[in-house]
C-alpha cells in the first residue's frame, strides 16, 4: 500500500466513524430526553389519581352536614355559628388562615377548642401560606372511610344537652352495637329535617366523636377520654385525641338549637383529612405536590409527605348549577355545568376560577356556590432539570397560564420541559338533600 492509499483509507474510516458517533450520541439524547418526559408524564398521571380519587370521596357520610346555598335563615340560636353566616359558608378561601365553618364539629385537642372540618376547602391563589408555591391552589378534602351514608344508625338511651359533661353516650339498644366498631368515628346528629324546617343553622349537628369502648360488650358508645390504648396509640404526641375530658360548647348544642334533642348516632368509620399542595423538595427548589394527613398528629404519619416530584402548579376549579343568572344560556338550571368560552363569559357562567377577576357571589345572593357538584384539577409537571437542547432565549417555553393563575408579564423563560394534566371529578356525597 501507498502512503497516498493509506491516507484515503483513513480518511474515509475517519468519517464514518464521526458519522456513527454523531448518531448513537443523537440517539442518546433523544432517547434521554424520551425518558424525561415519560417521568413527567409518569408523575403527573399518578399525583392526578391520587388527587382526583380523594376529591371524589368528599363528603362521604357528611350527608347534611353543611346549609344548602339556597337555604334560608329565620330563626335566631345561641349556641353556634353566627346566623349572618348563612346560607352555608363558601368552600373558597384565600389562606389557610381562614377556614369555612361548615362540615362536621370536631375536637381540637391543641387548642382545647371546637374545629370545623369541611368536605371541600381551597385556598385559591395561595401567597401567604408558609412551605406553599406562591399562586398556586390548595386542596383539603375530608370523608369517612367506610361511613354508613345514613341519616342515623342508632338512637341514644338518653338526652344530651348543653349540661352534660360528655363523659358517656349511651346507645339505646346495646344489640345495636354490633354496626360499629372501636376506634372509629361517629357522629351526633338531629333526626331528619327535611327542608331544615326547624333547624337554624340548617345541618344536622354532625359533631364528630372516637368509639373508646367496645359498643357491643357494653352500651358505652363514646366517653371522653386521654388516650384510647390497644389501637396503636399511646400517650404521647404521636395520638391524636378527639373527645373532650368535659363538655366542649355548641359540640353538643342546646336544647331547642337543633330541635328538642340529639337523637342519633351515624357510623362515620375513620376520618380521612387530607391536604395537596406545591412546595418545594427541601433546599434544592425542586417543586413537588405534597400530601399531608390532617387526622394525624403532627409526628409521623401527620408530617407532609412528597406525592410527586415535578409538580409545579395545582389549579383548582369548581362548579354548580346555580340556576338563572346574568347569561341566561351560561347560568340556568338545566342539569349541566355551562362554562363559557371568552373570559368575559366565563366571568357569568357556572364554573368559578377558571378565569382572573372570577368572584363568587356572596353567601346568599344569586349564583351562590357553596357546595361544589364538580372539581376541575389541573396538575402542570415539569423535567427536574433543564434541558440544553431547549433554546434559553425561546420565549415559548415557560411556566404556564392555567385557569385563573396568570404568569407575570413578561413571561418568564427556561429550559424545563412540561406536561399538563386536567381531569373533572364529582364529589358523590358533597350534596344537601334538597
């Protein structure tokens, strides 16, 4: 062989072996950047399922348990929530600071007080809210785990009112005790009220109580008590306590409040209390959608917990068929969910922050939604890391605008990859009996 041969040769051998460098190291890429996007997509599809699943059960076993928005107050009480409150409060907030009173009453055993425990609540937009993504949504929902769905189970042997001290309630017929089960909740509640005729605040008591003793052993339902032992909890911060050691106001309300007297026990099982929200995974600004277990103590299983990774926006919207108003063909009561298709109409329609300057009627005017029959969710995922194959200057790529949250102008720029993922849930029991 010449030199001149052996120069061609490698040459030639030179380039094809460029060439199929470039193509396996192209190959890499794309099958890298393949791989990102499944894990995207891979997050955002099972942080939805979980989300939609638990939005889906709202309300369980809370039958009554919140005023319909069309009820109206005429009575005057003492012993509960003001009666300028009603009709029912709103599910919609703008911190956690604020919460609805609406849902069942419940023990809070860290400030020796009543709580409210809402079906449905969101902070739409949150800015102020500690670990929370600014503009992002939050969502707490709360239901029975294998709750009964009836008006009442039991009856009680003997009146409660305002007086007792809450150290026992007794079931009338202890044969009836085999329905429950120790460890888990119940819930007082007034006989049926159809139309709220004589309760003014217009729900069904709902106060929420833990089965401390054997119901079917004994007639001894619920007695307030420090800890309940052999269940797995013990006496320290890792047990959470839901009866009062003596009578807490309005959890038993006066006689006359919510009609002559409480006469019923409902099999609410286990509470489930549980809040989403976007924060950030630790000091490395990783967004991610956290769960966090409000029945639980703030030790252990109370601590928030990462769903998903990548998740940078939860948005929220929710709808009712409010009936006639100012868009006859948008706000009429005709069994849908009408939603308008400019931002002008869906300012009037029957969904609210689908669109900025979205308001929610007050309680008690026309239009009024406090008892959401549709939640809308939206999760926007994006690549952990940025990607270079992305132009940093493309003024496309970006955070996104989703419902009512709208980015800043102008838009900011980046290198991550995003998925968006919506899908329409119905809570199946977030619904009055009118």
């Amino acid at each position: 062989m010449t030199l001149v041969e052996i120069m061609v040769t490698l040459v030639i051998s030179s380039i094809i072996a460029a060439s199929t460098f470039l193509f396996f190291a192209g190959q890499q890429r794309v099958y890298e950047t393949q791989t990102q996007i499944l894990n995207i997509q891979q997050n955002v599809w099972a942080a939805i399922e979980v989300v939609g699943r638990f939005s889906r059960s709202a309300g369980s076993g809370m039958f009554d348990c919140v005023a319909p928005a069309n009820y109206a107050n005429t009575s005057s009480s003492t012993g509960g929530r003001l009666l300028t409150q009603y009709p029912g409060p709103s599910p919609l907030t703008t911190s956690l600071a604020t919460r609805p009173e609406a849902g069942i009453r419940a023990y809070d055993d860290t400030t020796n007080t009543r709580q409210w425990i809402p079906p449905i609540w969101i902070v739409n937009n949150s800015t102020s809210d500690a670990g929370v993504v600014a503009g992002t949504d939050i969502l707490t929902v709360a239901f029975g785990d294998r709750a009964s769905g009836t008006d009442y189970d039991a009856k009680l042997k003997t009146t409660l009112t305002s007086t007792d001290p809450g150290t026992s309630i007794e079931l009338s017929d202890v044969n009836t005790g085999n329905i429950f089960r120790q460890g888990e909740m119940v819930l007082l509640v007034t006989l049926p009220s159809w139309g709220y005729g004589a309760d003014p605040i217009g729900d069904r008591g709902c106060s929420l109580f833990k089965i401390t003793n054997n119901p079917y052993n004994t007639s001894l339902l619920v007695h307030a008590s420090t800890l309940l032992t052999g269940l797995g909890e013990v006496a320290n911060n890792n047990a959470r306590v839901w009866n009062p050691s003596s009578h807490l106001a309005t959890m038993i309300p006066p006689a006359g409040f919510l009609g002559p007297d409480l006469t019923g026990i409902r099999n609410f099982g286990q509470l489930v209390w549980v809040r989403f929200y976007i924060g950030l995974k630790g000091t490395t600004g990783i967004p991610a959608l956290f769960m966090q277990r409000l029945d639980m103590p703030a030790a252990g299983q109370g601590a928030p917990q990462i769903l998903a990774e990548g998740i940078e926006d939860l948005q929220i919207s929710f709808a009712c068929d409010v009936g006639p108003g100012t868009t006859p063909e948008l706000s009429a009561l005709n069994g849908r969910l009408d939603e308008g298709s400019t931002d002008a109409e869906m300012k009037t329609d029957e969904w609210w922050n689908n669109v900025p300057g979205d308001t929610l009627p007050a309680s008690g005017q026309a239009g009024f939604c406090n008892l959401p029959m549709a939640l809308r969710l939206t999760l926007v995922a994006r690549s952990l890391y940025p990607d270079d194959l992305i132009d940093a200057t493309l003024s496309g790529n970006g955070p996104m605008d989703v419902e009512d949250h709208r980015q800043a102008s102008p838009r900011p720029m980046d290198q991550y990859r995003r998925r968006v993922m919506t899908t329409t849930v119905y809570p199946r029991n977030n619904r009055p009996s009118l």
